[in-house]
C-alpha cells in the first residue's frame, strides 16, 4: 500500500459525512482508511460501517485522545498495510480537489530527504489558517504567505494535515504520549525528525479546508486552556536551546493571564488581562507542577532527541 490514512474519531459523525467523501473522490486510489474511534457515543461507527465499508474500524472502549488514538493506529497501519507513507487527517477536514494525494505523493516521491509533508490550510471562508511555522530561539513565526510556489521547508507543520515517511516513523518512533491528549505532539515530532537528518515542508499548491473552531466548541475552555499550558512548557523542555530555555519559559505566564485585543497587532497596549485571573494563575501552577512531576522524563527524553519512542 503507498499510503495509509489514518482518522482518529470521537463523536464526529458530522464531520465524517463531509470529510470520507473528498477522500474517496481522489483520483489516486493506492490507498487505505483507517479510523480509530475513541469511543464515540454518536452514530460515528455505524455510519462509516454503513456507507463506507472499505474503512477499517478501530473501536476503542474510551476516549484515549488524539496522540494515543494515532499511535495505535500507526502501529495497526505497519502491522497490516506495509505503506510508504502514513497520513494523519483530522475528521474536521475537507480535502479540496480530486488531484490532491496525487501531487502530495508526486512530490513526497521526489524528496527523500523530507520525512514529514504538510499543505496549505484554509478555514472555511478561505483564509489561511496554517502555512507551516519557523521556530527561533525566543520566538515562533507562523506563516501567513507562502514562501514558494514550490514545496518549501519549514520547522512544524499542523497536525490536522501531517504525512509521515514510513522511515521516519522506524527511526525515531510515535508521537510522545507525554503530550497526550493533544496539542503541540506535532511540533515535537517534527522537531524530532528534524533531529534525526529529515526535512519537514509544505506542498503549498494543495489545500484542505480545517473546521477548527467547529470541533474545538466542544472542549471546554478550562480544560483546554490546561492542556495548552502545560504541553507549552513540555515542548520547551524538550526542545528549547538552553540560552533560551528560561525567557521562553518566562513568556508563558504572561500569555496564560493575557490576551490580544486585535490579532493582528503586537504592541504592548493591544494586550488585556483576561477575566478570571485567579482560574487562569491555577492553570498556570498546576501545568507547571505536572512537569515537574515529569522531569527526569522530560530531561531523559531532551538527551535523546531522536531515541527511538515505542508504546
């Protein structure tokens, strides 16, 4: 098989009747599905039984989170399918034109010296949502142009769209349940590979359409916003320079307890205090304890950037 696309559901049935279509509509068909459910209540399993047979069901009992549900679908992926290539496809996504996995896999073929592959990402109105980010030391630079017209080099991709080398899967491993259950898992794997001797770009001339906000209302804002900062100072743990390590760190209280009053502005005074400060500091104390509690795994892990991670 040359690739293996991989889906981790829960409770999505909605965006599964938007997103299997423009997959199965592809011109390229050396492929195969494989949708991890974790656990869904809704309608999500008999429906993709029903309509698309052809999909492999993985039911999982709970709810084990995006990093856990992909890792088990990976290893179910290499088990059976032997694929060049593993795509990991958020269910909220739309895959625009039928050409698309054709030119993705054209230019994957072309360039052996790229283990992770990202494209362009748009939110539903057509804005650019994701174009890749560069990440510096005491800053991180979200691309809002394409740089080429050409497949071009970054140093993260969006996990919603991340195509995977099967080599580079083999050398450094799965996605690090530390960030379970999800959010910055991607950043780190490409700053893995990128350790390793990989390439990570963005294949800027395809596109899907990302229903982000749609799928992150059912979270609740507390609990993301943990999740958020504690898997901030993970990532920087893990893989800041250590010249900038303690600035880096620094920066995060701030933007636990601040917001910006317009996007698109940096100045000190587009920055208000949000509501709720005492919630916001214990969200801030509580992310920092859980690292603690986790730092001779986190410092193991940093010493070894490229150690191969096996679950």
């Amino acid at each position: 098989m040359k690739v293996s696309i991989l889906i981790v559901n829960w409770n999505g049935v909605s965006h599964l009747k938007t997103c299997l279509p423009s997959i199965f509509e592809q011109s390229f068909k050396e492929y195969n599905i494989i949708l991890v459910d974790n656990g869904s209540s809704d309608d999500s399993v008999d429906f993709v039984a029903r309509a698309y047979p052809k999909v492999r069901i993985i039911r999982l009992k709970s709810n084990l989170g995006f990093v856990e549900g992909n890792n088990i679908g990976l290893l179910k992926a290499l088990e059976k399918d032997n694929p060049e290539y593993v795509l990991l496809l958020n269910n909220d996504t739309r895959i625009i034109g039928q050409d698309f996995l054709e030119k993705l896999v054209e230019a994957a073929d072309h360039d052996e010296k790229t283990g992770i592959f990202g494209c362009q990402i748009v939110f539903p109105d057509g804005r650019v949502q994701h174009l890749g980010s560069i990440i510096q030391p005491f800053r991180r630079i979200y691309l809002k142009g394409a740089r080429s017209s050409q497949p071009y080099e970054v140093d993260s991709i969006m996990g919603s769209f991340f195509l995977i080398r099967r080599s580079v899967i083999e050398k450094i491993g799965l996605l690090d349940l530390g960030f379970a259950p999800y959010l910055h898992e991607e950043t780190d794997y490409c700053l893995r590979a990128k350790k390793a001797g990989y390439l990570v770009k963005v294949v800027p001339d395809i596109k899907i359409v990302h229903f982000w906000s749609q799928s992150m209302a059912r979270v609740p804002s507390r609990f993301f916003s943990l999740v958020l900062c504690r898997n901030s100072i993970r990532l920087k743990l893990l893989n800041e320079p250590l010249f900038s390590l303690i600035p880096r760190l620094l920066i995060i209280l701030p933007a636990t307890l601040f917001s910006k009053k317009n996007s698109d502005r940096s100045s000190l005074w587009n920055y208000r205090l949000k509501a709720d400060v005492s919630n916001n500091i214990m969200i801030f104390l509580k992310a920092w304890l859980f690292n603690l509690k986790n730092l001779v795994e986190i410092t193991n892990k940093r010493y070894h950037r490229t150690k191969r991670l096996w679950y």
